[in-house]
C-alpha cells in the first residue's frame, strides 16, 4: 500500500549512513522515508535481492520487519536476512558480494550506545558489499526532501527466529544464520592450522566482544574452530544495550580489558570489537598497539597469511591516521592513498585493485575480502602472524619501530561542542591556511598547511573540505576535521602525531606536547568553544 509523506528534515547521511537517537528513528515515518528515499535512489527494488542485518541493538528488529515489509512493496524479489535479524557488518558485506546481491540495509550506530534513549543508524551499502558511496548518499538525501509517499505491504511480521525460506507477499525472504559464511570465509584467508597450533602450544588470549555482535562469531571462530580455551570470549552475548556499555574498542572504552593487559595476569593477546563489529583493538602483554601501527603492522607481515602470500597492491589510509603505513609501503615498493575519513572511500580502490588492505586511526582495519572494515579478520591476521613469527606482540612491535621508526600518535576528542563554535573552529584555520607556512608557533615550524580534498584515481569525483592538516619541520602534524557519526552536538577531533627516527619508550603524550601546543596556538580552539581539556584521549 502506498502511505502519503512529507519530507523530514536532517536526513542527511554522515560519516558512516544515517545515525540518529533512537527515538528520532522511532517517531512514525522517519525509518520509512530514509527506506522509500533508498529505494528512489537506486532505481526501486524491482528485481533485486536484498541483504538485511543489524547489530542486535534497541530497536533493530522492529525496524528490520517495516524493512522487510517496505521491500516487498517496492518490487524486492529476494531478502537474505541474518537470524534474529543480526548481522555484523562485515559479515553483512561478505554476504552481498557471496550472493550477487544488489546491495543491502545494515542497521547500527557501531561504536555508539544502544538503546532507546542512545543512538540508531541505517545505512545501504551497494552492489559491491561496501557503503554507498557519496555520489549515492547524495541522491539519497536528495529523495528524502522531496519524498511524498512511501510503499509498505500490509502484511504480518517475518519469523526472524527460523532459519529457512518463507514469503512476504511475493518476495522470498531467507533467514540465514549470521556466522556460517563468514566463518567458512575466514578459513580461506588464514592458517587455521598455524592459529589452532598456536593455541594447543599455550598461548592464551582475551577477546571482549563488548556485549556486541561479534559474541557469536568470536565464540564458533576463536574457541570452538581454533581452539582458544573456552572463557576466552568474554561479554559473548551480543544485548540491546549492549550491557549499558560504550561498544567502542579503545583504551577508554575497553578499560577492563586494558587493565588486564597490563597486569601480571595478562594473557598473550588482548582484543576487542565493537557493536557491530567492524572495529578492533589489539593489545599485547603490556603493550598497547594504536590502529595506525596496527596496519602498518598488518600490513608488514600479511604476507605470513595464505589469503596474501603474493603480496599486497597497495595500501591505503584515511587522511588522519599517522603515516606508519606509508612507510611500510615505501620499502614494499608499493603504492599508498589517503583517502577522507570513511571507509566507503576504500571501496574504488580495493574494487580497481590498488589497495589489498587499509585502515583508519579509529581502529578499522580491512582487506579485500569483503569492503568493510572488519574486526575479527584484523584479530585473526595478527594471530596469523604471532603463530607463524613466534614472538610476543610487544616483540612485533619493538621489530616494528626498530625498522621504520615510530609515529607517535594520540587522538583528541572535544565532544558535544555547540555546532556554530566547531564551525567557527573549521572557519578559523581556512583563513589562515595561507599563511601558516613559514610560521612558527611552540618552537614548530610549520612545513605544509591546507584542507584535504580527495581526488578518487578511479571514478575521478571529488570531495572536499575533509580536514585540515598542518605538518611541521621534524616530522609533526596536527589535524582537525569535525566529527560525521554523532549524534548530538558536535565533535571536534584533533589527531597529533610526532614521527621518530630513534627512542620508542618514551611517554606519548610527552612526545606530542609540541605538537598539541601548536595545534592549540595556530586553531585557538580553547578560545572558540572554551574547551581546554579534551573528553577523550585515544
Ligand atoms: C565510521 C566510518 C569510519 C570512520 C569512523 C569515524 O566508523 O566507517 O570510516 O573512521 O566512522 O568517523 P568520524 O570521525 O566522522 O566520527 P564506524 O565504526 O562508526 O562505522
């Protein structure tokens, strides 16, 4: 049946899809207009085949039943549906691409709190298992301020519990379970024989899922495949609120897990993922390894795992995650990108075939195997390589630094700043841009200022103002963009990084003061949002 709308406002994909409180996404026809406005986007459902999951959280199976409900009245032929409506993300691209699907709708605000006061997200990725790109997400918000009415079939709810076929109206709709394919394809990247020797040596491991997607595939991945003791998974039981927690794999958010690593009674390995499991955190015996090192480590020693073993096309990063990969690129003799913050902007890259793995400051890491970041593929990679290198994950990283230096690197978040004094923050450092060469400021001299636009080498579009970066003589750089996946507010991050040629050991925060000093002089951002302490270091 056919429903009359208006448009709503605000329905403007961010970063990562549409993320909202759960309580926007609730009011009547708010879901519906995004869902008619996807649909209007990409040329209807007639025909297509649909993959459709979300993390677990508040709210995700209502909204998947008005998705289901929504594609059969706009003409979908197929929808693949994860039991109990529950798909990771990168599970949910891997099962795109499996099946030739047109795309899918993956229902989750990541990192973001569940609940129904805490957040919500929607978001379609294409034909290719990766999020829609910006041309799309264009058009997308351009339907919805012009949507009048949305198409829903006037039928009862899907049984999302009973794996198997069944009908909506005309549409077959598929309920499979979430972990098969995705588990069946991790075997085929990695050494399971290596990982599972690995495990039947000693070797033991913490892995918390946060009370988030990835409980189930950590469980039937890492204890009952590889043999990891049982109790390794912890917080396996993906919930609504997930726990009441902060899903989101950082030191911060992840604090027991990190105190564990640095006690006496840590295991061999620390990980964690997030809500929907597409983030990771890796942490050895005392030793804390950033996302940036992360892939430029994974990078260094992919080759250790079979899925890689000819080496790597290139290797991509987003614009503020430090330059750690680009070196290991340099001595690889292969190319390196840097792309806007997003995964979607890998999606070209890994498709074309110039990248095989990338990765983000905010604890993403991917190969091509699917075109999402992935959580647990970046756990089995590092597993991969400590099987077959034989070394602890701080003698990794020791190796690491020793070859090509460290990048000192932290993360500052100012979060929930009033929209109009981050813009002011941004406005500021655009003016002066074209005049920060040459100065100095906290004993920094600045080598190159601008505001990253990406040209994308393989379909040419554009898109600017994704960051302003500023290096400084001695290998530092500041970076400052407005956060695209909150809720409320705005988020200003800033990204501090200090390149060094020799002493690995020292206090990272010390190293970036420099740095932090001049950011701090040259944006005035204490003066613009009166703000001088960030909410959260990573
Ligand atoms: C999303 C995107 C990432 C991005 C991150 C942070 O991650 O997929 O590419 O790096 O947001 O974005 P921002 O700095 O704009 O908040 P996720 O895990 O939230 O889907």
């Amino acid at each position: 049946m056919k429903v009359q709308t208006t448009p709503i406002e605000g329905q403007k994909p961010g970063t990562s899809g549409l993320r909202k409180k759960t309580r926007v996404f609730m009011q009547p026809g708010y879901l519906e207009n995004f869902i008619q406005a996807t649909f209007d986007a990409i040329g209807g459902g007639t025909g297509k085949t649909l993959i459709i999951g979300g993390d677990g959280r508040y709210f995700n199976k209502p909204a998947i039943q008005t998705i289901l409900k929504m594609a059969a009245a706009n003409g979908v032929a197929k929808a693949i549906v994860g039991q109990d409506g529950v798909l990771s993300t990168p599970a949910a691209s891997h099962l795109i691409r499996l099946n030739h699907a047109d795309g899918g709708f993956i229902l989750s605000a990541s990192h973001n709190p569940g609940g129904i006061d805490e957040d919500f997200g929607v978001k379609f990725n294409a034909q290719n298992g990766g999020p829609a790109p910006e041309t799309l997400t264009e058009k997308i918000f351009a339907a919805t301020t012009v949507i009048t009415q949305y198409l829903i079939a006037d039928q009862g709810d899907v049984d999302l519990g009973a794996i198997g076929t069944t009908h909506l109206g005309d549409m077959r709709v598929q309920i499979v379970d979430p972990v098969e394919s995705y588990h069946a394809l991790m075997e085929t990247l990695f050494d399971f024989n290596a990982i599972r020797a690995l495990f039947a040596g000693g070797f033991t491991m913490r892995f918390d899922a946060m009370h988030a997607v990835t409980g189930p595939y950590a469980h039937a991945i890492l204890e009952n495949t590889l043999g990891a003791a049982q109790g390794t998974v912890v917080n396996g039981i993906p919930l609504e609120d997930f726990g009441k927690g902060h899903p989101d794999p950082n030191p911060i958010w992840a604090k027991p897990l990190m105190d564990l690593m640095m006690s006496d009674a840590a295991p061999d390995l620390g990980a964690a993922s997030d809500g929907d499991g597409d983030r990771n955190m890796i942490v050895g015996r005392g030793a804390y390894v950033t996302p940036s090192d992360s892939l430029a480590i994974l990078a260094a020693n992919a080759h250790l795992a079979p899925a890689y073993a000819a080496g790597l096309t290139g290797i991509a990063r987003s614009m503020p995650t430090s330059a750690a990969s680009d070196r290991v690129a340099e001595k690889l003799g292969i190319a390196c990108y840097e792309t806007p913050t997003g995964w979607k902007f890998f999606g070209n890259l890994l498709d074309a075939d110039k990248v095989t793995i990338c990765g983000e400051e905010s604890a993403g890491t991917g190969s091509n195997h699917v075109r999402e970041k992935d959580g647990l593929w970046a756990v089995l990679l590092w597993l991969n390589i400590l099987a077959v290198r034989k070394l602890s994950v701080a003698e990794i990283v020791a190796d690491h630094w020793a070859t090509y230096g460290r990048d000192y690197y932290s993360r500052y978040d100012f979060e929930n700043v009033e929209s109009d004094k981050a813009n002011a923050v941004m406005q500021a450092l655009r003016t002066k841009l074209p005049t920060l060469f040459g100065q100095t400021h906290a004993g920094l001299t600045v080598s190159a200022a601008d505001e990253f636009s990406y040209h994308d080498p393989v379909d040419g579009s554009v898109s600017e103002n994704q960051g302003v970066r500023i290096s400084f003589d001695g290998g530092g750089r500041v970076v400052f963009r407005l956060s695209g996946t909150g809720t409320q507010g705005a988020t200003v991050r800033v990204y501090l990084e200090q390149y060094a040629a020799e002493g690995f050991d020292r206090d990272v925060q010390a190293v970036l003061q420099d740095v932090r000093h001049a950011g701090d002089a040259i944006s005035e951002l204490s003066a613009l949002t009166g703000r001088t302490e960030p909410d959260v270091i990573t």
